[in-house]
C-alpha cells in the first residue's frame, strides 16, 4: 500500500483525483520509458477479469485466439494507403537490429490489419475457408506525446478480433456482433453504462468503411471510447491480395473487420464509478469482493474472534467468492477500513468479540455510508447476492449519472453551454467535416458517435442548420 493516500476531492481537481487513485491504489505506475506505464499486480487483476470476461464471449462465439508477430515491416503499413496517413505520427519504427541497420525498418505494431492480411492471402482459398474469426490479445506501441496511465499510453494491451467473410452483409453482421459483446462486457461486468452507435467519418478508423464505437460518459462529463468495431469492407483485401474462390467458381475478394477493447477499460471503471475515497469495484471485476477486517485490541479478544474468521473465510470461498483477511496487528482498524475503501472492495465483513456475542458479523458495503449485520451463520450463504445487489446498484447509479448529465439541445450555442458545465448533448447533426473539425478545435469537443435508437426524426443540424435526420452525442472526451 502506498505511504501516501491523500486524494484530491473530485470537485476540486478531478485529473489529480484519478492519478491520485491510480497511485493509491496500486494501480499503475509511470515506466521510466516516458508514456509506458507499469501495471501493478492489483490493476492487472482488474484487467484480468474484464479480459477473461470477453474472451470467454469470444470464444462462445467461434472465435479462436491465436498470435501475430509485434514487428510488422514498414512496407505493409504503405499498401493501405488511408491506414498508413491515419497511423503514421503514432508509429515507433526499429531500423537497426543485431548491432546493424536493417534492410527494411520495422514497425512495432500499432494494429495488426496489415499482418492478418498478409497471412491471410496464404491461408484463405474458398468460399470452404470462410469465415475466418480470430482474435489476439496483445501489446500495442502508438507513440502517445499527452500520456495518462491506462488511458492514453505508448504501449498498452488489448484484444484485436479480425475477420474475413464471404459477402459483406456477414461482414456487417460481425461487426455488430463484436460491438454488442463489448456492450455486454461494459455493462455486465464493469457496470458501466454505454451509447452504441456509428462513428462519424471524421472519427472513422484510417482504412475502415465505417467505425461503430461503445461510449462511456465519466463523472467529469467526459466521454471514454470503450472499444470499436470496424467494417472495412475490401480495402485491405485488396491491399493483401486476399481472395477466395466463391460457390460460383468466380474468384472475389474477401470482406473483413477488424475490432478491439483496451487496458483503458480500467481506467474507464475508475472514473465512471469512483469517488473522494477512492475506487468503487463492480463486484464481478474485483480482485477482492469481500474483506474480512477481525476486530479486537487485546490478544485474548484476538484468539476469540480468530476461529470464527477462519470459518467464514473458509465457508465464502467455498461459496466462490474472491475473499481477504487483513488480520494486520501493526495498524489499526481505521486504517484498514480507509484503505480497502481506497482499494473499492465492495464489501467489508467487520467480526469482533461483541459480535460474536450476538452471533452476526458486521456488513459495510463500499458505496453506501451505513452498516448492517448479519446472522454469522448465514453470512456466507447471503454474500453471493449481496455482492450481485451491489453489482446491480453500481450499474443503476451509473445509469442515473448518464441520463441526467446528457442534455438535448438545439442550437450551437445550447451545445457550447451544455459542453461548459460538464454534460454531453445529443442534437441533431448533418455530418459535413469541415464544420465537425472547425468545431472540434473552438470546444475542444468532438462528435462521439449517432447512437443506435435514436433513428428518424427530423431537425435542424446543430453545426450548420442544415436539414438532419439524426441526432448525435457531443462530448469532451479522453
């Protein structure tokens, strides 16, 4: 645990809150490397259960994992030539190697399009072969010049699925797929609530026909990109040759997608949920769902209450709960109780002498202020829905938080006010590029994406005045 726990109130500071968090909870650390980041063991768990979370999904789904090589050569990056222009300020490039300058530069991957279309151009032959749905989890290197921890990195990990399909329609239907599963981990799992929806062009991925994209809004009012999807039609098919012959015996190319969800996602869980103590973990990411802080000053009031903490121990782990005892004698409660708080440890089991007297132990939940009691002997066998109560009040807060800070507005100066006090809009938006980017520089916002469901209608675009037939969410973003 870090020597130094004070945390900046939200409302005062809320970038120092979340680096005074990350720090105070062991988190993340600053690499000496400028813009990489250490994952600290408690951090990486989190990551863990999000990560295992979706590839379980993935793997339900028919994907396979498999694994591509970190250098990619250069010349692969230029056959796109949208994918070469969007990535070309973020490329770390290696041009030396065993002591000599190699003869082509190597590009250490920022994405993988380019290597699973080379391999694919081997692989694929027939319509027999399709589809193909792969997916990696790896490390990524885009040079970052603004780096926060988790957020905005050089080198974070991720997940990046890659397909190919024999039409595009089932290209289409895959990229939506892969966006609901994202969807279903942000609000399953992190309990953060999420817009789903299209990407603008300005927004779209370098190389992709369209960009789908699940947002989260944070309690700054910022939004966080929490994973995309990309139709890319054929654009890198035909930039790696990679055909099938089709049931017609006619030689096509294929269509492919491309998808992914990062290490950000952590970063995202701290700010949508946290607060002026720290962390607050949806129960199913947290490495620890339930702490167990033994009560007693004197070493007779200890051995007392030992056994009966070892028992419930015992009995929540058989009931699979992810459980600790913190039966430090160097601090005190207090302190105990302050730094699971900052650890977001959804629930706290508190068992002293008096307890036992009455046969309960003490319950603290994370995110509520009052204590409750529990029969002793039934405390292990309550946690399970305990802990999914919790769950699903993080999740309802979260939504609540949402709903009451998205406004709808009319014109641009509504949109301006609205950006001004911290909310994300939603107005009816005709895309044109050159508003969206001159917008984009006068508030330091950006159109996040045209969510789903909120089809049809008719307005005028908040940007231009022009007729619209959908609306968008505005929003400062990370």
């Amino acid at each position: 645990m870090s020597d130094d726990r004070k945390i900046t109130p939200q409302a005062q500071d809320f970038p120092q809150w979340y680096q005074d968090v990350v720090a105070g909870a062991e988190l993340a650390a600053n690499s000496p490397v400028r813009g990489a980041m250490v994952i600290r063991p408690y951090g990486y768990a989190i990551w863990e259960y999000i990560r295992d979370a979706l590839d379980r999904k993935l793997k339900e789904t028919g994907h396979e994992n498999l694994y591509m090589p970190i250098f990619i050569p250069l010349s692969f990056m230029q056959r796109e030539a949208q994918h070469v222009e969007g990535f070309s300020p973020e490329l770390a490039v290696v041009t030396h190697g065993g002591g000599a300058e190699l003869e082509e530069p190597l590009v250490v991957r920022p994405t993988s399009e380019t290597m699973f279309g080379e391999m694919w151009s081997k692989w694929i032959r027939s319509w027999r072969d399709l589809p193909v749905l792969q997916n990696q989890w790896a490390n990524i290197v885009r040079w970052e010049l603004r780096p926060r921890l988790f957020l905005r990195t050089t080198e974070f990990l991720w997940q990046e699925g890659h397909t190919a399909h024999a039409t595009a329609e089932e290209a289409e239907i895959e990229t939506r797929l892969a966006l609901e599963l994202y969807r279903q981990v942000c609000e399953e799992w992190c309990a953060m609530p999420v817009w789903v929806g299209l990407k603008t062009e300005t927004e779209r991925f370098a190389g992709a026909v369209r960009t789908y994209a699940a947002e989260a809004l944070m309690l700054d009012g910022k939004a966080l990109q929490a994973g995309t999807s990309h139709f890319l039609g054929q654009n890198f098919a035909r930039a790696f040759d990679v055909t099938f012959q089709d049931r017609n015996n006619q030689v096509a190319h294929v269509w492919t997608t491309s998808w992914g969800m990062s290490t950000r996602m952590v970063g995202g869980v701290v700010m949508c949920h946290g607060d002026d103590r720290g962390l607050v973990l949806p129960p199913r990411i947290a490495p620890v769902q339930v702490v167990i802080v033994p009560i007693g000053r004197k070493a007779e009031e200890r051995g007392r209450v030992q056994p009966a903490v070892a028992r419930l121990e015992a009995e929540l782990k058989s009931a699979g709960i992810r459980v600790k005892v913190d039966d430090r004698e160097e601090v005190t409660p207090g302190f105990k109780f302050n730094e699971w708080e900052l650890k977001g440890v959804p629930l706290r089991l508190e068992l002293g002498p008096k307890d036992l007297d009455k046969g309960v132990v003490t319950l603290k939940r994370r995110i509520t202020a009052a204590k409750e009691s529990l029969p002793l002997d039934q405390a292990a066998t309550l946690t399970p829905a305990l802990l999914e109560e919790v769950q699903s009040q993080i999740l309802r807060r979260a939504v609540e938080f949402r709903d009451a800070n998205t406004v709808p507005v009319g014109d641009k100066g509504e949109l301006l006010e609205a950006l001004d006090q911290g909310k994300a809009a939603l107005a009816f938006y005709a895309e044109n590029r050159p508003a969206e980017e001159a917008f984009r520089a006068e508030a330091k916002a950006t159109v996040r994406l045209f969510p789903f469901g909120d089809e049809g209608g008719e307005g005028s675009c908040v940007l231009t005045g022009a007729t619209a037939s959908r609306r968008a969410i505005f929003a400062r973003s990370y």
